[in-house]
C-alpha cells in the first residue's frame, strides 16, 4: 500500500480522490494504481534518484505517477507541453531523465524529443496507448515494490532569458523514508490553511510550480483534486458550485476572463463551497482584485513567491483591503530584504531588488549551474530571482516589475505592470502587455500590444485619452498595435521575452 496513501484509502476508500474530464479514481482505486506505477519503475531498472520526465497535460495519469515517484525516491521533471522537440531534448538531457512518460496527444513531439537528445532514455511510457516507441504502462512487467523512499520535483524554470534552469531546494528529500515528505507535507498545509478534506480545483497547467504546488499539497492531506485540462471561465463557475470546490489557485487573467463571463453565468455562481483561493505569479490590477473580492467575498489570500524559493509572502482579503496593491509580509523561515546594486540592505520606502534571506542556509541551487547559483545570491544567505520593489513602515512588500522588464525612458523607470493595469480598466480591452521599444532619443518608448474583447472596439486615441485620465503622461503608450491575440503561457504569464525578441529585432505587428 502506497504510504501517503494508505490512511485515505483505508478510512475513505469508496470516496473520489481525483478526477479529469474522462473518469475518476477512489482513495483506494488510487492507492492501487500508485502502486502499479511503482512495480512498474522497479521493473524497468529506475533506482533512487533517478530523473522521470513528465510530458503530459492535467490528467488522472500525471498524479499516479507523480505520487509513485514520491514513493520510489525518483525525481519527477516536468515538462511544458508548449515546448518544441528541441527545448524538451534540452531538458531530458540537463536533466539526466532515464525516463519519459507521455500521452497519444503529445507522443509524436516526445519521441522527436527523445531523437534529438544526446543521452538515450532507456524507459518510455505511453498512459493511455502504444505510441511511436512509447510502451503503455499496463505493458510494463510488475515487480515487488520496492521500500518506500521519498522522491522529489525537479523544476525548469526559464527565468527571463537563456536556458531553462533546473532549480533543486530543500523541499524534499530524496531517500529520505516517505515519513519526512509525509512530515513536511502536514507543516506546509497547517502554515496555510490547506484542509484535510474538502475539494481542490486545477484549471491550470499542473507543470508550473504553483499550480503543483497548490494541487499535490492538497491531494497528499486528504482533499479531493479535480482538474480541467484547459480553463474556460464559465466551465469553471459552474465546476466550482457543482462540485462543490472549497480550494483553488488561480491567475489573475483568468480573473478578468471570470469578471467579463456572461451575465447569466455570473449571476448563476454561488460559491458557497469555497474557502480560500490562493493567487500569484502575476500582478493582480488593485481594481479586479477588488471585483473578485465583492463578488466572491473575502476568500482570496495573495502570496509571492518563486520556483527558487517557494513562498516567501502571505496576504489575505482582509489585510489586502487596508494594505491595497501589497503581496503581503514574510511567512518564516523568509525575512524579506530590498538591496541596492551593491548588495546591501535599502531603507523602508526605497526601490530595489527584492532578495529573500533564510538565516537557517535553507536556499537553492540551480541544477548544474553553480555560476548561475553563485549570481542569484545578493549577501549570505540572501537571494534574489530579479524582482524589483520596495517595503513600507510594517514590513509590506509591495512588487513594482522584474528589473529586466522595466522601461527606462529618459531615464525615468516606467513599471509596465502599473500600464497594463491601466489599460486593462477600459472595458473593451480583454489583455494588454505594455514594453519599452527602442528609440533614438530617449532609449526606449512605452509600446502598448492590446488584445480588444470580441465584438467590442476600441481606438488608439480612445486608449490614449483612457491612460492619460489614469496615469502620468510620461507613462502613457507613445503607440498602440491591436492583436488577434497575446502570447501567454498557460499559467497566464505573459510571454515578454517574445515579445521584446520581435519588437527588438523590427518585426513588430508580427505576432
């Protein structure tokens, strides 16, 4: 019996413990399907602290496997479905995966992946076919499970530019005995609220950081996990009332989507059920974080956080109405700190770069990339990922934009969160990005790239006259292009590297 498992299956054995759009699983259904897993990697010669790469969308199949890896003392890797066979050889090769589990959807773009990289991968799982070299996993020959021995994640995280970069911290011990991520799990969910019953909604890519973190969390305390391999808002308005969902993480694009759902949907949602959303990832506009508090109620608690350091903040509904636009206080073992250019601590009110102190030494490490570690760290034991903002008088952090994407026009700094957010405020615009494009006499100029709502319009001038009435004229768009669509990530992040690539490189409007 699967040792994460074995309470929820022996006490609520009958009762739904996930569910995609195709079927569900019991506590016990799982736990035996956890353990099928787990003979099956012991059979195909995977041993402690190998790596399994995860190429597969939000299905029942991903968190089988994700808890047998957490059993086995193997190390999961997952893989953005959005990257090309390229990017994912890159990946299984920095990685050392030894294996890579897929789905028929997303098969022929792994085994190209497997083609391209330079280590072969000896064990290729296909979940739900036999697929271009990819063995189903009822194939796989059974072993006797092997002494439980906790696994752990590796994350990819791309940062701003360059490689992506495997990042390795002290959340979980591989080989440790499964008691200590069991430990681990319980302090984590206590220190913010996770129940140990209840319903957990992903409608996120359950690859990024957050949503894993704020769907497996939940799953190994007892909550039930059911998951959207897509979002669609009005899908999820009424997944929440009629499953009755008490947790979620969500994004605030998917916010504004909710916000500007249909009239009768959004008159139709209860949520009665729900007990705490968590946000974070992106900057919230204070305006629809306000809307989603009025219509939801005060169930909305913000963090900040990073791949590298988990979370590092706390703010809940209440807090944020008194404290508007902050993303909270430190939650220990963090002490948040706002350095210079030299490193050394800045004065409450003062602008810099958020960095992130543990006196304990429980940083991170980025995965054979000791130089990339080494420029992370700002002073000892302090860190920072690149974000810029500041603290007030009671220590809260208020975030202002990652230091690579503010605009310096003239040599003023121009936040393009504080823009978008602005934009975002005139109702016929449903997504906005704001970036700095080069010019000849200031540097750069403040480009606006907005995406208009279906069968709404709206005018460049009419965009100009809507941000002057909101900000200071130095920070209005100087120009406008209007997109059928902006480039983001599932997990709702903007694509700003792209899009300063091409606007950078003079292929603007060609998007």
């Amino acid at each position: 019996m699967a040792e994460l498992l074995a309470a929820r299956a022996a006490d609520r054995g009958d009762e739904i413990a996930l569910a995609d759009e195709t079927g569900s699983r019991t506590w016990r259904e799982l736990d035996e399907r956890v353990d099928r897993w787990i003979s099956a990697f012991a059979a195909a010669g995977l041993e402690v602290g190998d790596r399994v790469a995860f190429f597969l969308g939000n299905r029942i199949e991903t968190y089988e496997a994700l808890l047998a890896c957490m059993h086995t003392g193997l190390v999961a890797v997952p893989v953005n479905w959005r990257l090309t066979p390229g990017e994912i050889a890159y990946i299984i090769d920095d990685s050392g995966a030894r294996a890579l589990i897929t789905e028929s959807v997303h098969a022929e773009t792994a085994a190209r992946a497997v083609a391209e990289a330079t280590a072969p991968v000896p064990v290729r799982i296909c979940v739900d076919a036999r697929r271009d070299g990819f063995e189903p996993l009822d194939r796989l020959p059974a072993a006797p499970p092997p002494e439980p021995l906790s696994g752990a994640v590796l994350l990819y995280t791309s940062g701003t530019s360059g490689r992506p970069k495997g990042v390795v911290n002290a959340r979980f011990k591989v080989g440790a005995p499964v008691s200590h991520t069991a430990l681990g799990a319980a302090k984590i969910c206590g220190g913010l609220g996770i129940p140990a019953e209840g319903r957990a909604l992903l409608a996120g890519p359950w690859y990024h950081s957050a949503q894993i973190f704020f769907s497996l969390y939940p799953l190994l305390n007892g909550c039930s996990l059911i998951m959207r391999r897509r979002f669609e808002p009005v899908e999820v308005l009424e997944l929440i009332d009629r499953e009755r969902i008490s947790i979620s993480h969500l994004v605030p694009i998917q916010f504004i989507r909710m916000l500007r759902a249909p009239e009768r949907a959004r008159e139709a949602f209860g949520g009665a059920s729900l007990l705490r959303i968590w946000h974070g990832g992106a900057p919230c506009p204070p305006d629809v974080k306000r809307a989603m508090i009025d219509w939801w109620g005060p169930v909305f608690t913000e963090y900040y956080a990073a791949t590298e350091a988990g979370i590092v903040t706390l703010i809940d509904s209440e807090t944020w109405l008194k404290k508007p636009g902050s993303v909270g206080t430190a939650v220990p073992p963090n002490e948040v700190v706002i350095v210079g250019d030299d490193g050394a601590a800045l004065p409450y009110g003062q602008e810099g770069r958020v960095g992130i102190h543990r006196s304990s030494g429980a940083g991170f490490s980025y995965h054979r990339a000791p130089d990339k570690t080494a420029g992370a760290f700002v002073a000892p034991d302090t860190f920072t990922v690149g974000d810029v903002g500041h603290l007030d008088e009671d220590g809260f952090l208020f975030l202002t934009a990652r230091s690579v994407e503010i605009i310096v026009s003239g040599g003023v700094n121009i936040y393009p969160a504080e823009v978008e957010a602005a934009l975002l405020r005139h109702a016929a615009v449903r997504d906005a990005a704001v970036l700095g494009i080069p010019d000849a006499e200031f540097g750069e100029r403040v480009k606006a790239v907005v995406q208009i709502e279906p069968g709404a319009e709206a005018t460049a001038a009419e965009l100009d006259r809507h941000c002057r009435d909101l900000l200071a004229g130095f920070k209005v768009p100087r120009s406008y292009d209007f997109v059928e669509e902006l480039p983001r990530e599932p997990t709702g992040k903007l694509a700003r590297a792209r899009l300063r690539e091409l606007y950078w490189s003079g292929e603007g409007r060609r998007i």
